[in-house]
C-alpha cells in the first residue's frame, strides 16, 4: 500500500513539474499575471519595451505617504470615486512597446501603445472619460471598442478595453497592433530573439525596467547630428532598470557595446560631466549629494552607470522640485491689477 501511495506521489509531481516547465506565459490576467506575462500582448517588432510592477510602485511607503498627505491626499481620494478604481489596489502592471516608423518625408515617427493589468469596471471609466471629453469618437477594430479622445494641439489619444483585465493607451497604431497580438493576428515581442535575449539576463523582478535595441542607422544619425555621441558607434542596445532597495530606489543603465576601447570612453566622458556638474552645486547640497552617489563603469561589453539612492536624499530632491514648480507656477501668473479706488486716486 505505502509503496502504492509513493508512486502515485511521484507520478503526480512528475506531471507537475513537466507541465511547469511546459508552460507559457498567457495573456495577463490581473492579480496573477508576472511582469514577463506582459509581454504577451505587445508586438513584435518593437525596439523599447518598458514594464512596470504598478502594485508594488504605488504602494512602496514614501509613495503612499506622499499619496495620502497634504494637497495630494485630497485630489487622490477624489480620483478614485470618479472611476471606481484604486491604483493601489486595482493595478498590477503596465508594459509600453515603441517601435519607429518613417513618414513618407523619411522622419521616424514613434509608434507604441502601453498595456495596463488591472481589475475595473470599463462602462465606469469610459462614462467619465465622455463626461470630461464629450468629444470622444469610438469604432470597432476587430471586435474590440477603440475610444479616440482628440487633443486640442497635436496627435490624438487612442484606448481600448481589451478584456477583463487588460486596456491599452496609446498611438492608433499602436493600440490596433496590441489587438492583433491579442487576437491572434500577428506575433508578440516574446517571439523577438534580440529583445528576449536581454530579457532572460535582465532584472525583471525589478520596480521598473527597460531594454532598447538601436539600429545601424539609428545610431549613424545619432553620432552625425551630435559629433559629441562619436563614441557610441559601437552601440547595440541599453537596458535600465529602477528598483526599491535599502529604503530607497537603485538605478542601472547599461548601454552595450562590443567595443571595450570606446566603452572607456564613454564612462571617461561620463565621469568629467559628473564632475563637472558637482562643482556646480554648492548651491544645491542635495544635487551634490545625489551625483557622488553615481558610479560609472566599463567593461569589454558594456558602460554602466549605478545610482543607490536612500530615502532621505529622495525627499530632499522632490521638495526641492516641488519648490522649483510652484516658483515657476507663481511666474505665470498674470500681474493682478489694482482696485478701481486706486486708480482714480492715482489720477487724481
């Protein structure tokens, strides 16, 4: 009997672990879905893909102090009862795919759509969305609404409610080529071997994080246009990510390159813009204080430049920020004219 019992156990963990190693990522579901899974929805020739762990970024505890103090605290509470959903609680992730295309001039024009996993009521959203922009326009894309809100200068915004889980944001473009994906039409970016190659060597349990591959051309027009950049010919790709550790945030840029000679350049090239912005920040402590926490390297295959940024330094430098925006908020503002008593005694 016990040995019966053994080797059904077996069998089952067997069958266990072939299906775990079998298995692919889905189309995300909200509350269960893994940063990778996001990656199912967003096309295949991409060249930038950001994901971003939401849940966690909103509810990391200087975030949500920040959410739930002064002025905010108010404006936040009231966001949530318009459209019946708490970024806190109701989303998980967001994933943006890039991709360039060229006009018929031959300019690149970036196209891309950002795909947010949550769980929410789209009749809700969509109710207030047409309440602040009754100009809205919708069509059928393949059996899926597409929402156009026009923007009074410059391109208009596109979304659509994909399932219960997922909507997309985004270019035209952009948001019908993550329905294809969706639908089955057309190949998800887990099928790019370049991308997916950084991908399994990336951090991807990080808070945010991005890979960007460039083409041969991409780069030419950047090192031509900026004599400067000369020293990026070499370069293939960068990844980046943001992550909180230490009661912080830490930051990693990587540009990759094959060339371990230029690769020194760069970080030599780095390290005097360091240097030189640190002489200039005697009046701003907290801007001295965050480039000595910067480091920067190389190695035969890549530049690296690491940020470890604590708590404390990260408060210093959004009130510094939030100073320097109502200063120039109060700038804007139209010179407030005298009462009418004073003019007539002024002419008198």
């Amino acid at each position: 009997m016990k040995k019966t019992v053994v080797g059904l156990l077996t069998l089952v963990l067997l069958a266990a672990s072939f299906t775990a190693c079998g298995k692919k990522a889905g189309i995300p579901v909200a509350g269960s879905a893994t940063a990778e899974d996001m990656l199912t929805l967003i096309p295949k020739n991409v060249q930038s893909v950001f994901v971003i762990d939401v849940h966690r970024g909103m509810n990391i505890p200087f975030v949500d102090k920040a959410l739930k103090t002064g002025e905010a605290a108010e404006k936040y509470k009231e966001a949530i009862a318009k459209i019946g959903l708490d970024p806190q609680k109701d989303v998980y992730f967001a994933a943006i795919g890039i991709a360039q295309t060229v006009d018929a001039e031959g300019k690149s024009i970036p196209q891309g759509a950002g795909v947010i996993n949550l769980k929410y009521d789209p009749d809700k959203i969509l109710e207030q969305i047409k309440k602040e922009n009754p100009e809205i326009k919708e069509e059928v894309y393949e059996g899926v609404k597409i929402f156009t809100v026009p923007e009074k200068e410059g391109a208009p915004m596109f979304g659509a409610f994909l399932d219960a889980s997922n909507a997309a944001l985004g270019t035209e473009a952009g948001v019908k080529a993550v329905i294809d994906v969706m639908k089955g039409k057309a190949e998800s970016v887990v099928k790019n071997a370049e991308i997916m190659k950084l991908v399994k060597t990336g951090n991807t349990k990080a808070l945010v994080w991005n890979i960007t591959t460039f083409t041969p051309e991409q780069i030419n027009k950047m090192t031509e246009t900026t004599p400067m950049l000369a020293s990026l010919k070499s370069l293939q790709a960068a990844t980046m990510y943001i992550d909180d550790k230490n009661k912080g945030l830490q930051i990693e840029i990587k540009a990759l390159s094959s060339d371990a000679a230029k690769n020194k350049e760069i970080a030599d090239m780095l390290t005097g813009f360091k240097a030189l912005g640190a002489m200039g920040s005697s009046e701003k402590p907290e801007i001295g204080e965050f480039l000595n926490k910067i480091e920067i390297s190389s190695s035969p295959d890549n530049v690296k430049l690491f940020v470890d940024m604590p708590e404390a330094l990260l408060e210093k430098l959004g009130q510094d920020m939030e100073k320097q925006v109502k200063s120039k908020l109060e700038g804007l503002k139209p010179a407030e004219e005298p009462p009418a008593e004073d003019v007539v005694k002024e002419i008198d």
